[in-house]
C-alpha cells in the first residue's frame, strides 16, 4: 500500500552544521533550504513523523498549505448555448438584441413572417426569464442565463392560442435545426388539458375510428426531441390545485415538468394554480418547482400588440411587465440548465434530468405537487 506523502515547513536556525539537514534527509526529502526565513522545507512518508516531531521539539513543524490564487469563482452565463423558446413569438427588445442580437433564428408557424415578434407578449417574457441581459434596467431584471441564444418558434397567435399540428410542426423543425443554433435546452409554456378530447366529425370521431386525444401526439413529440439530445423543459400548467392537473406535454415521463414553488401569491389567478400529479399513468409530476408568481421580465415591443392586449398587462414600465404561472417557473429551469450545459456540455438530457433532481430542496407541500421540491441554482451548477 502507497503511504501518504506530507509536505512540512519546519523551523531552523541553521546553526548546527547540517546535523539536523541529513537527520530530515534520512526520513524524506528536502525540498528547500531557506536560512532567510528560518525554514527547511521537507516531504516524509506519514509513519515517519512521529521520529520527526520527537528530534524537533521545541521547533514549530507547519503544514506546507496549497495557496490559490483570489480570483472568483468561474461565473457560468449560458454563453454559446442554444434555448428554444416554442410560444407565442419572440420581440427584438433589447434585452435580447443589445449589445450583440441574440436572437439566433425565428420562425412562425402561425404567419409565417420572417422578422422576429411577439403579438401577445408571453413568448417575449418567458425568453427573457431565461435569457433577458436586463439591458433596459442596468442589470436588475436580468435573465438567468443571460448570455445564452434564444431559438424563437412561433406556434401559438396573439391569444395565446394554436393547433397540435403548428406545435408538432414547430417541434420538428427544432429537432432538425438542433446543431445548427446548438440547441441544447427547449421550453415549452404551454399546454392542453388532457381531460379536454378535442371533438371532431360532428362528435362521431370514435366511431370512424379516430382518437381525438392530440395529447398523446405532443408527448410523442417532446420525447422525440430529448430522445435528439434536448432537455425538454414544460409547464405544469395552471389547472391545480386538483389531482391529475398536469397538462400535456408536461405528463411525459421524459420531459422535466416545472411547477411554480409560490402559487398562493400570485394576485389575479386562482389560488394553488400550479398543476398537480400525478398523471394517469401513476408517474409524479411535476417533477420540479420554481417562481412563478408575479415575476417581472420584458415586454413586447412588437408593433402587433394590440392596445387593448397592452392595457390587460401588468406593466411596471415601458419595457417590463408582471405576468404569473407556471408559464413562468419553466423557463426559470430551462435558464438554469443552459448554465450547466455550459458548464458540463458532455451531459445527456438524461444525466441533466438526475442533476436537476439533486438539486432540489423538499418543501413542505406534498410530493404531488412538488415532486422533487425547489431547484437551487447554485447547488446545480456547484455539484
């Protein structure tokens, strides 16, 4: 067995012609002579100190300390990692595009325009949550990963609302598109209510042999896209606080669904809004939670946002607005992860998955609706 090395500083007057210099040099090695500071440094096998301490009293024996330099600790920003954000659009505010656009691709499968925007605003505040620089506030309604790219993808029009098959289409294009604007992470604040079986054919849909739950079709998607090497980020939605309220595609078993860690805050929704598990398949969701009860972040500066969308917003200024849900803890998850993606950018949406649920912190509230409890940011990138 390999002894341990130590490595010593021991006190000497150097007044003894070299008797005490070959006594150190039969137990070890010595490294230094230093007759201005009074020390001889030294290397011994650990079973050789206790003859070392008995011929050096009353000498001061000192451990031979590693010294660091004092710079800080490395600050991870996102920089270079791609986060798709599949929402209602992307508006270029400067959060996003100031100092350098990093708005890295855009594309809208509601009208397909070409130019970034954002006519309902939600698209625009959830990029920002992940990846706002705080631009237009010196600093202070900074993003979490703020250096990181946003991939807009258009599915959902200035309501809010879409179809599966504009999300379905815009899932794939993410996947096609990953190594292009290296994607690592996606975000997906939005939602169907699997109870809520779309009816078609006049209501005989089951009869001529369709399945009207396009649910299942968006797990099928987000699974492919994690399945690709993309951490899949969704919303719990805000249909709790009943049992089985998760909505699709947070029901995945892949995916990291976010709930919100302070539902009973938020002024205008109802309370204990964040979507609770489990599923109807016995899996606990949501697996995570984080804020998402009046969280300020930027507003669209889109052209498109109608007045009257503007005057229903709660803005605190003329480029940030107050918006609760779990619309809002997800993206939260999604900037969390592009840090240990930039960090860590060997991890597999898998072992990303296992990180995030070591880094959470139980709360009181039942596993149901906490799942792993609260993500600690600085836990997740310090492990």
């Amino acid at each position: 067995m390999v002894e341990n090395r130590l490595r010593l500083l021991i006190e000497h007057n150097f007044d003894d012609d070299g008797a005490f210099e070959e006594y150190l040099s039969d137990l070890g090695d010595v490294k230094y002579k230093l007759p201005l500071i009074g020390v001889i440094a030294v290397e011994i096998n650990e079973a050789a100190l206790p003859r070392l301490l008995e011929a050096n009293a009353p000498r001061l024996v000192y451990s031979n300390s590693v010294i660091t330099t004092q710079e800080s600790a490395q600050i991870f920003t996102g920089k270079g990692i791609g986060i798709a954000i599949i929402d209602t659009g992307v508006a270029p505010v400067c959060d996003l595009v100031q100092p350098q656009n990093r708005i890295a691709a855009f594309v809208d499968f509601v009208n397909s325009k070409t130019e970034p925007y954002d006519d309902n605003a939600h698209g625009t505040h959830v990029s920002a949550i992940s990846a706002g620089n705080g631009f237009r506030s010196a600093g202070k309604r900074r993003g979490i990963a703020y250096e990181s790219n946003i991939t807009a993808i258009k599915v959902l029009d200035e309501n809010g609302k879409g179809d599966t098959a504009d999300v379905l289409a815009g899932i794939e294009w993410m996947i096609a598109n990953k190594k292009k604007y290296n994607i690592r992470v996606a975000n997906l604040s939005i939602g169907v209510n699997v109870a809520n079986n779309v009816s078609v054919l006049n209501g005989n849909a089951s009869a001529c042999g369709i399945n009207t739950n396009g649910a299942d079709l968006l797990v099928k998607a987000v699974d492919a896209a994690w399945d690709a090497g993309i951490v899949v980020c969704v919303a719990a939605g805000n249909n709790g606080p009943a049992k089985n309220s998760v909505t699709s595609p947070g029901i995945s078993r892949k995916v990291i669904t976010v709930g919100a860690c302070d539902d009973d805050s938020a002024i205008g929704m109802k309370p204990n809004f964040s979507g609770r598990g489990p599923t109807a398949d016995c899996i606990i969701k949501p697996d995570c939670l984080a804020p998402g009860a009046e969280i300020v972040s930027c507003l669209s500066n889109s052209t498109e946002l109608s007045s009257e969308k503007l005057a229903s917003l709660k803005t605190i200024c003329k480029f940030y607005v107050k918006m609760s849900g779990t619309s809002m803890a997800s993206p939260y998850v999604a900037g969390a992860i592009a840090l240990l993606l930039e960090k860590e950018p060997h991890l597999t949406p898998d072992e990303v998955k296992l990180r995030v649920k070591a880094a959470c912190r139980k709360t009181n509230e039942p596993q149901h609706k906490q799942g792993w409890g609260i993500l600690d940011i600085t836990k997740l990138i310090k492990d």
